[in-house]
C-alpha cells in the first residue's frame, strides 16, 4: 500500500521535504496554516533584507535568477525566490492552503511501548512494522476539522513564527498599566507594510530587544519619524550586529564558513587526532574572534553609545545571536532618531516604560516585543498526548532531543523515542536553507529505506553528545540548538549515511579552505533502495 504522508508547514523547510519525497517517489500532502508558500518570509517588516549573501541561502539545485544581482535582497525577493522554487518542481499541488494541523496523536502504539523499545519504530525502519499511524486534525478556515490517518509525519512548522516570547511581569508592572498599545514584532510584520506605517507614524514608540526585528522596525521608526518623535530601544543584552560581510578586506566566508573554521572546535563523536587539532588550533578561534571585534569596534560606534558587547564575537556567531544592522543605523542614531537604551530591567507605568536605575519614564504610545518566539512550546502544543509533549522538546535543562534532526533530536531530526515522525527547521544553522534541505534529503532517503537507524540506546547516547557540545559553544543559549560551529561536520553526516562523499570539492586544499555552500550540495549520489 502506497505510505501516507503528510508535511506540515510551506516554508522553506516544508517545500524541500516535499520536493525530497517526490523524487523519491512518494505522494506526500503539505498541509499549510496560511494562504501561501514561504513560511516567515511571507510576513516581514518591510525593510528586512537577508541576512547573509544571497548564493548562500539557496536550494542547492536551484541558483537565484540572474535578475537578482543585489548580495543579500530584500523580503519580497527572498519570497519569490522561494516561490519560485515551488513552482519550478511543481510542489504547489500537494499543498493544502488555509489547512491548519491542530493536533497529531499517535494511535496503535502503546506508551510504555514507545518508552521501552531499542530499535527506533520497533524495527529501525521508516514505518516501523507494528501498525502504529498518526491521526492529523486538521482544522479548515471555515472552522470545520477533518482527521487524516498517516503513516508518518513531517513537521516543519518553524521556530520564529506563531507563538510569541513576552517577557513576564510581577502585578502591577507589565502591560496592564499601560495607557498605550502594546504589540509583539509579530503582530507587526502580520499587518503589512502600510498597515504598519500608519500605526508607528508619528508616534513615540519603545521597541524591547536588539535583533533583527527590532533593528528592522527601529529603522522604520526613524525612517518615517526621525529625531521629532525618536523611537527607544531598550536592550537587555548588548549584541556584536555587524555592519558588513567584509572583515578588514576578507570575507566572512573564510572566516567562518570554511571546514579550516571548523577545525577550530570540538565536534560531537570526532576521533581522537581531530580531537587533538581542535584543542590545538583552539587559540586560533580567539585570535579570529579578536580579528572581527576589532573591525566591528573600529566601523561600528558601539562604544560611543554603551552598547559594546560583554561576550565574545565567537560566542555571539556559535549561538547564532547576531544580526545584521540596517543601512545607516548609527547614524540614525547620530541624529537623534534611535535611542539606544541598554537596561537589564524595566517595567510598564501608565505613560511608557521605566528602566532600571532611572526615575523618570521614557513616554511611549506603542511598545513593541521584539522578544523573539517560543518554537518548543509550539512544537509541544502540537501533541495531544502529555508524555509525547513532554518527550519532544525535552526540559528547559536540555536541547530538543533530536538525532540527524538530533538537535536533542538524532541527525537533529528524529526523536529517539518518537516513531513514524520527523522535525525539520529545528536546527540553526549558519546556512538555514541548505541545512533543511540536506536534512529533508536525508529523511526521504531514510523513508526509502536508504539506510537504518541505529538502536535507541547510540541514538540517546548520540543526542547527548551534541547537546555536551551545543552547551559548550553557545553557553546559555544552548537550547537555541545552534549548530553553527559544526555545521559542516553535520552536513557530513548526512553525507555518509546517505552513502555519498562528504567532501565536496576537488583537491585537499579547496576542500580545507573554500567556503562550503549550497551550490556544492547540487549533486549527490545517493543510495538508492
Ligand atoms: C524576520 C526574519 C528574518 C530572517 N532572516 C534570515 C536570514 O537572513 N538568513 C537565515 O538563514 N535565516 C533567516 N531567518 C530564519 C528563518 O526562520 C529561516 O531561514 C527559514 O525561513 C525557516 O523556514 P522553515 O520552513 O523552517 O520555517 P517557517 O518559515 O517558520 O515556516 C513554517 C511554516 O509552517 C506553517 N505552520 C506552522 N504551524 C502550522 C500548523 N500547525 N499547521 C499548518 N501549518 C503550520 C507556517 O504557517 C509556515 O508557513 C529569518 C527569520 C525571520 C523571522
């Protein structure tokens, strides 16, 4: 019988699952909350741009148009070459719009069961053999809901979407008291770019955080409202934002994106000789971090305002916690536009906000959380079962149990203990899109049966393992399941269970320092059933 299964969610992570399973001949159905394909992209503040250059955030098998000549385009064009994507291998089809999966639930397959069994599915298999299938509910726009029965299920829902992070307050100091609005970043990029313009216009808005939303949606402010009605942003944690992907003439590329940088930290299950070239080379990893510090301090007038950072740039790269800054960011600081207002602490009165160490409030009509999201939570909510909600995400001490999808999960998308199922986009990585899709390429040769996974046991032993190394490089951001200083070594992998080389380009040399991207994921030889 033809095996049912199901995706969820249309973003970047959802379409390469679904391109991944067709090619392997499978008819999967996606079923997508919103009304269209792109996931965070859809909705974003109007002035975000990428990130990151262009040629690395692509589908392998797919370069940007040549019409696209900008090093990192803004949201629209990120959005159309997303679509674009599922145009092109014709994904749209098997997605199901303005379907919403409320909840899946694992019938056949007893818990005591799923707690005690050595090999992943009873068997090691995709599908296992002992008639387990998920009932999906899914929940219509007009408000109807209809159960699927599938034989495994991808979940692709996202981290930075859906359930917003809002700091808590004691009684009497949060949001209540105040006489303004209060919105979250999300509900921002929600309401569309003149939607949004009309509501910050004119007003006197404090922004809470100092990553990329909040860098975005201060630059509007100062865009449409200048220094005549500046816009605060109050900032718990100083960040190292950078102003370019040139350091001191080298490009961040050779810097960070090489396996040489990556030969500068510890990886989960190296042997011992790369072990030993890590601990040697590991001063190099200061030196570097020193090396871009001192250009960020020299181009950036972090000092002047009191926003240098009291962690390192590595520390900062390895959790993923930085940003790029908008255009002329300082220098709408300079004028009076921005006001950068570092505070471990503040809390709401009714005419604004009061930070720590001051008396006087700084008067707001609009705050807005530029706090982040709670992308375990929402992984938890997905299951109707306790102890499944429990298993998933793991506690608040530990990542998401994942393996290969082992970000606490094996290869940092499978549970250990979970069957028939799968996450994918729970992994941070340097290079997001390219990390989803080998990770998509991965499960589908898995679900082709490519390829066993290993007992239960070297799973657990394996999520323990990257999560010793993920505590080690981003300390207390850890849970971020940042992957950043081994994304390589990941991808390699995924390579060698595949059964195809890890190493992607030709000669020692170009191999240990050429930036690996996308571009050198194109063509791999997998194994075949
Ligand atoms: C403002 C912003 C800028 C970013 N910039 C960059 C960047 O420059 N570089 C970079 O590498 N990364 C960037 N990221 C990170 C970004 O999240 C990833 O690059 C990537 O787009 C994530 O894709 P995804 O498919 O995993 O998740 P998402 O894009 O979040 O897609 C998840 C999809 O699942 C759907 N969904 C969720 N729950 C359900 C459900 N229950 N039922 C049905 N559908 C559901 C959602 O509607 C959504 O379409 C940025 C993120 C944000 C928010």
């Amino acid at each position: 019988m033809e095996k049912r299964i199901c995706v969820v969610g249309a973003g970047i992570s959802g379409l390469a699952a679904c391109k991944h399973l067709l090619d392997r001949g499978f008819r999967p159905t996606v079923f997508e909350a919103a009304d269209s394909a792109g996931g965070v992209w859809v909705h974003t503040p109007a002035s975000t741009r990428l990130q990151m250059a262009r040629w690395d955030y692509q589908f392998s098998d797919f370069p940007w148009p040549e019409t696209v000549t900008e090093v990192m385009p803004d949201n629209r064009q990120v959005l159309d070459y997303i679509q674009s994507y599922a145009r092109r291998f014709d994904l749209l089809r098997h997605v199901r719009f303005g379907e919403k999966v409320a909840a899946v639930e694992l019938v056949g397959v007893g818990e005591e069961e799923m707690e005690t069994r050595d090999l992943w599915a009873g068997t090691g298999d995709a599908f296992g053999g002992r008639g387990g299938v998920w009932h999906v509910t899914v929940q219509h726009d007009d408000g109807t809901q209809k159960v699927h029965v599938m034989d495994f299920v991808i979940l692709c829902i996202g981290r930075f979407s859906g359930l917003p992070n809002i700091p808590t307050f004691s009684l009497g100091k949060g949001p209540e008291v105040f006489k303004g609005k209060v919105i979250h970043s999300m509900d921002y990029s929600n309401m569309g770019s003149t939607a949004a313009a009309e509501l910050i216009k004119g007003k006197k808005v404090i922004i809470i955080g100092f990553l990329k939303s909040a860098l975005d949606i201060a630059a509007e402010c100062a865009n449409l409202n200048g220094p005549k009605n500046p816009c605060t942003m109050i900032v718990r944690t100083k960040r190292w934002n950078i102003n370019s992907l040139v350091i001191w003439g080298v490009p961040f590329q050779y810097l960070f994106f090489n396996r040489f940088s990556q030969l500068l930290f510890h990886k989960p299950g190296e042997g011992l000789l790369l072990s030993l070239l890590s601990t040697f080379l590991s001063p190099l990893a200061w030196i570097i971090s020193k090396f871009v510090e001192s250009y960020l301090k020299r181009t950036v007038p972090m000092k002047k305002y009191g926003m240098l950072p009291e962690h390192s740039f590595f520390q900062a790269m390895l959790s993923g916690l930085l940003s790029l800054l908008p255009d002329n960011f300082y220098g709408e600081v300079e004028k009076g536009s921005i006001v950068l207002k570092p505070s471990k602490a503040f809390e709401f009165c009714s005419r604004g906000v009061v930070v720590a160490g001051e008396t006087e409030p700084v008067d707001a009509d609009l705050v807005i959380f530029a706090t982040g999201f709670r992308g375990d939570q929402k992984l938890r909510n997905m299951f109707v079962s306790p102890l499944l909600q429990g298993m998933v995400a793991g506690s608040d001490e530990t990542t998401v149990p994942l393996y290969r999808i082992y970000v606490a999960l094996s290869r940092e998308c499978i549970h250990p203990r979970i069957p028939q199922m799968a996450i994918i986009g729970f992994s941070l990585s340097v290079m997001n899109m390219v990390t989803s899709e080998m990770s998509a390429r991965w499960l589908a040769c898995f679900l082709d049966g490519g390829f066993q996974l290993p007992s239960v046991g070297c799973m657990e032993k394996n999520v323990e393992e990257w999560e010793k190394h993920k505590k080690r490089y981003s300390g207390k951001a850890y849970r971020r399941s940042c992957i950043n200083a081994f994304y390589i070594w990941y991808h390699d992998l995924l390579c060698r269970d595949m059964g195809c080389s890890p190493k992607r380009k030709k000669g020692f040399f170009a191999d240990l320092f050429i930036p690996y991207g996308p571009a050198d994921y194109a063509q791999l030889e997998l194994k075949k059933k």
